[in-house]
C-alpha cells in the first residue's frame, strides 16, 4: 500500500468513526431534530413571507417561534393535564362496559348465539383495555418524564430556529454532498419538496383539521372526555382511508342507544362535515403537489407508529416515499409509477 492509499483508508475509517460516534451521541436526541426539521419545513412558506416583511432572517425565524409556541406549547401545557385525567376516566368506564347486552341491541340477529356474542365481547373488551391503558399510560409519562421532555423540545426549537434561517445554506450544503449529475439532483430535489408537502399539508394538516371539527361537536353537545376523543378523532384524521368516522361513529351510536336522539344527530352531522370537508381541502392544498398511494401511506404510517411513536404517521409515509422518489429516478422510464402520480401540469 503506497501512501496515498493509506492516506485515503485513514480518511475513510477516521470518517466512518466520526460518523457512527456522532450517530450514538445524537440518537436520543434523533427524534427532536427530524420534528425541527419538519416543524420548519410547515412554517416555511410563512417564514419567507415574513422575512420580505421584517427584512430580517433572524428576526422572522424569532417571530415564528414565538408562534410556534402559541399554537402548539401552550396548548399542552394547559391540555395535557385534562387529557390524562380524561384518559383515566375513559379507561375506568371501559371497564365497566357491558358490549354483549350493546351488540344484541344494535345486531339481534348476527348475536343470537351466547357463546359466540360472549368470545366477541370479550375480545373486543381486551383490546379496547388494552388501547386506553396504553393511551393512559403514554399521557401519564408526560408528566413523569416532564425533564427530558423539556430538553427535547427545546432542541427542537432551536432545530426549528436554525433551519429556518440557514434553510438555502443547508439545501445547497446536502446537494454538494448529492453524488448525481445536476439534471437527476434537480429531478430529485424537486420530486421530495413536492412530496413532502403532499403528505404534511394533504394527509397531516388536513387529517387534524378534521379531527377538530369533530372534536368541536364532541364539545357542543357535552361528550364525556371529548378532549380526549378529539385528539383521537385527529389521529385518526390523519390516517389515510379510515378517516375520522372511526371514532364519531361509535360515539353518536352511544348516544342513540342512550334515547339522546338530538346529540347523536348533532355528532352526525359534525362527523360528516369533517368527512367532506377533505373533498374540498385536498384538491387544493395539493392540486399540484406529487401524490402517494393511499395504501403506502397507511403502510407507512403503521410501520412508523410502531418504529418511532406518534411521529411515526408523519416519518413512516415520508421515508417510504422518499425511496419511492429514489426508485422512479432509477427507473426513469416514460410509463407512469403505480406508487406514485406525479403533478398534472397545465
């Protein structure tokens, strides 16, 4: 081995060590940098705007997180403590449900038999226990680990505060370490911008939206833990093909069942307000954006709640679609993807 070459083995393995070190020293912390990141990327469009009007980068990106707190870090702070408590109480009434005696008053004929209603019943009670504790317990570590919480957030903002105002440096720092001709780097570039406002402004932002219009009827006709319900309405907003009536449906059957005709209808006509009203949001938050299969955003976000918790229904679709992105470049065939559809162009 002459020296150039050891020059260049010692380069790389002195690299490669740097990189695997940093990847350890930064993995708690993992999580708060990509929600940064994401966070910024959200508040871009508004962040730019605000930069034409204070003249400022610093100012603006201080500006933001300002909002950023207003919309999201207070409301925790003031709601967790509700949610948990509501969580507590939803968890006690589950276990008092009686779901045999509910499903023979709404399907007499499919629950004739004891036995099968009884092993339905009980499987049913066994996951819906299981969910609430989950639920409980998740809304109680909040509280418990309320530290290193704090520490994550605060990384997160200031990952949110230097994105936004290095936002140019670091796009034109990751393409000079891009390996691919300019043409495939633009291809690329373009392609993930287009597809990551997609998901967080099509499925995300929208899929909470409607979470809180059906939340808003949960609260106008005095549901038991709507705050509770409302953040699972959301969630569930978020999710591609099940949608919210997953959650508004059993609530206005409970209503029903219980003779509140007049609540049950106003849960309904929420419900499907929330329903309809992405008819109408998504064509025009993403008319010109990429869009992914539903089925690979479902996938996607089920993979990423089991790999990195509530985050994981924004990371999991982005990082399946992003080697999406990868293979159709590869490709580069005229015969459209059947993962995704790109933009239509006027």
């Amino acid at each position: 081995m002459n020296d150039e070459d050891f020059r260049k083995f010692t380069t790389v393995f002195v690299l490669l060590g740097l990189v695997v070190l940093s990847f350890f020293l930064l993995k708690p912390l993992l999580i708060s940098i990509i929600l940064g990141t994401i966070l910024a990327f959200i508040f871009l469009p508004l962040y730019n705007l605000t930069v034409k009007l204070v003249k400022s980068r610093n100012f603006a990106a201080f500006l933001m997180c300002i909002l950023l707190m207003v919309i999201i870090v207070i409301p925790l702070w003031y709601l967790a403590p509700i949610a948990i408590n509501q969580s507590i109480k939803f968890y006690m009434a589950s276990q008092q449900m009686d779901l045999v005696t509910t499903f023979k008053t709404i399907f007499p004929s499919f629950f004739q038999s004891e036995a099968f209603s009884a092993e339905i019943g009980a499987a049913i009670q066994s996951f819906i226990t299981k969910t609430t504790n989950s639920l409980m317990n998740s809304l109680s570590n909040v509280i418990l680990n309320f530290t290193t919480i704090f520490l994550q957030f605060l990384v997160a903002f200031f990952t949110f505060f230097f994105v936004l105002k290095d936002s140019r440096g670091l796009i034109d720092y990751v393409k000079s370490l891009l390996p691919f001709p300019k043409e495939i780097e633009r291809k690329l570039f373009t392609s993930t911008k287009s597809i990551t406002m997609s998901i967080l402004y099509g499925q995300v932002i929208i899929g909470i939206f409607q979470g809180l219009i059906a939340g808003l009827g949960f609260f106008i006709f005095k549901v038991p833990n709507a705050l509770l319900l409302t953040v699972l309405a959301a969630i569930a907003g978020i999710l591609p093909i099940i949608g919210t009536a997953i959650i508004w449906v059993p609530v206005a059957i409970y209503f029903l069942i219980a003779g509140n005709t007049f609540s049950a209808i106003g849960i309904i006509i929420f419900g499907l307000i929330s329903t309809i009203v992405e008819s109408f949001l998504r064509p025009l938050w993403v008319a010109r954006a990429t869009k992914v299969n539903s089925s690979v955003l479902l996938i996607g976000m089920i993979g990423g709640m089991f790999m990195f918790g509530i985050l994981g229904l924004i990371l999991g679709p982005l990082i399946l679609s992003y080697l999406l992105i990868v293979l159709e470049v590869y490709r580069n065939k005229k015969i459209p993807g059947i993962f995704i559809e790109e933009p239509k162009k006027d």
